[in-house]
C-alpha cells in the first residue's frame, strides 16, 4: 500500500481528517490498511486522535444474494439519503484477487453518479480473505469515515453466508437485499443470515416483476414469524423497492430513521455498539495472538514437519495442536 514515502505525522494525519479533507481521509484508511507493523503502530496513534470524534455517524450494513442489485441500490438509497442532507460514506468491501491481493471488482465504476458527489466517499477494500467478506479493518476505517464529517456509513459485505454475520459487529442496522422467488429462493439463503437482518428488502420490485415481489415479500414476512425475534422492541419489516427506478428507496431510509428511534429510545442501539467494541477488542486478541503464534521462530522451524505429520496421518491434529501450543508457551515464557 503507498501512502508516501515519507511516513506520516499521525496527529497531523488526523487533524487533516477532522477538517473532511478527503485525500487525507483516503491516506488515514490506506494506513490503517497497511499490515506493516510500522505502519500499525502510527495507525493507533492516529485512531486515537480521531475517537473522541467519532460515534455520531449511522451505521448501516448490506448484504445480498449474487445479482440481487447491492452496488445499484446503494448508489439510489445512498442519493436519496445524501439528498435528505447527509453525508455518506460506503466502505465496499470486494472480493480479494488470489495473486494480489487487491480488490477486484471496483466499485466506484459501479456507483458512478454517487462516486461524483462531493458528498458521498466511496472506499473499495479487499476483503484478503477475511471471515464474513468484511476487511479487517473496516471497523477502523468506519471510525474515520466518522471523524472526517459522515454521518451515515454503508459497509457493503461480498455475499451472503453464515459468515456474513461478521458485518453486525460493526454496524447499527443490518439490511437483507433479496430479489423476487418467494419461498422458493428462501431456502437457497442460510438462516443464520436472515435472523441477524433488522430489515428485508426485495429488490427490483417493478416491472414484470412487480406482482412476483409482492408475493416474495409477503412469503418472507411469513417465513419471519417463524423466528424468534432478535430485539422485543422491533419487528424486522419486509420491503420493496426497486433501485433502478427509485421506487420505495424514500420509505427505507425512513425504516432507517425509526429502527434508530425505537432502538435508542429503548437503550438498545448503546447497548450494541457497547457489545461490539468488546467483540472487536477480543478479535484483536485473537488475530495478535495467532500472528504472534505462526512468526516465533521456535514454531516456525517445528511447523512444516508437523503439517506433514498431521497430513500422513502419522500424528493427530489435537496432539499436534498440543504440541505446537506448549512449544509457543515455552517459547513465550520468561527465562
């Protein structure tokens, strides 16, 4: 990642980003990005100038079957939403390249309109990888957005899986795009995924597949009743719309409103962020402890040999784990 040669003054960095600098903000995610440990280390620093300013923004996640429309409604709700006076971000997050490691898709060329806009920034991220398709990351990233004057913040996620459930950890209220098919295309979606949705919206609800929409919606309103809601004080509503025309994007956005009205009326939404900065905190250890783990040169020359050893059958995976465990504590441990 290049974010100039010379490495940056994190307090200037973030003094930049206060004042919405865009170019500084694009510099501060690329350096939040970076893997290098020098590079991690100015991050902190930065992250901690900038917190005491962030927390104001909305945060949204969407997620969506393949070919169901994310990157067309994102660009339509987030106009609309722009319109309203606000400013948006979208953190993208695309698939990862297998060679390089980059993002693949683009996702400025796919929201040309809201890419023009001043007031809207749109940041593709390589996933790397990464469980649920989100950047690892992107929480920080989200935080910058913040600081930098977004008040509403759209992470769009790869896919849909059970993994996909890593999104809403960071986000307020998580968004199910889904297209026509009913209850038939119900069961192609795994139901982890659905019970973690704060609204379902049915996507290209116009034309000749107007009727067939409003037949999707009403099967998966149905098939909602059959789980038990997340939250005592929301209902998880089923919506249509259809992004290429603008129809019903004015009344999401407005579900948008009251899922924030209800949720920190009720104390719930504080609640969430609360939970999800300790589930950050915990990840953080478990991906420090893992990296730490694979890097000790004790583990690294015993680590080939046991790979094979494992593989030839010739030692079992828990007493190979065992092993490898222990080297590392002793490793680790003081002399």
């Amino acid at each position: 990642m290049n974010i100039g040669r010379a490495l940056p003054d994190p307090e200037l960095l973030a003094e930049a980003v206060l004042k919405g600098q865009r170019r500084a903000l694009a510099r501060a995610i690329t350096l939040i990005e970076s893997t290098r440990p020098e590079h991690r280390a100015l991050a902190e620093n930065l992250l901690e100038f900038l917190l005491p300013h962030t927390g104001g923004g909305v945060r949204i996640g969407i997620s969506g079957v393949p070919g169901v429309g994310k990157s067309t409604f994102i660009e339509s709700f987030g106009t609309h939403v722009i319109n309203q006076g606000h400013r948006v971000a979208v953190l993208a997050v695309d698939p990862s390249s297998p060679r390089s490691g980059g993002s693949i898709l683009g996702d400025k060329t796919r929201m040309e309109e809201l890419s023009r806009d001043e007031r809207a920034f749109i940041r593709p991220s390589p996933s790397g990888g990464t469980l649920g398709g989100v950047a690892r990351r992107t929480r920080e990233a989200l935080l910058a957005c913040e600081a930098a004057g977004f008040d509403v913040i759209i992470v769009e996620t790869v896919g849909v899986g059970q993994s996909e459930t890593a999104v809403a950890d960071m986000v307020d209220m998580f968004l199910l795009l889904l297209v026509p098919g009913g209850g038939d295309e119900l069961q192609g979606i795994k139901k982890g995924i659905v019970e973690i949705a704060d609204a379902i919206i049915v996507n290209k609800a116009d034309g000749d597949l107007a009727n067939a929409a409003k037949r999707a919606a009403l099967d998966y309103q149905n098939a909602l009743h059959l789980l038990r809601p997340a939250s005592l004080h929301w209902s998880v509503p089923v919506l249509s719309c259809s992004a290429m025309s603008n129809l019903g994007i004015g009344e999401i956005w407005e579900t948008v409103s009251r899922y924030r009205q209800v949720m920190g009326e009720a104390g719930e939404l504080t609640s969430r962020r609360n939970q999800q900065a300790l589930s950050w905190m915990w990840n953080e250890v478990a991906e420090n402890l893992m990296l730490r783990f694979r890097t000790q040169p004790r583990i690294k020359s015993m680590l080939s040999k046991t790979e094979v050893r494992v593989a030839a059958g010739e030692m079992t995976p828990t007493t190979a784990a065992q092993t490898l465990l222990n080297a590392f504590l002793d490793g680790a441990a003081p002399s």
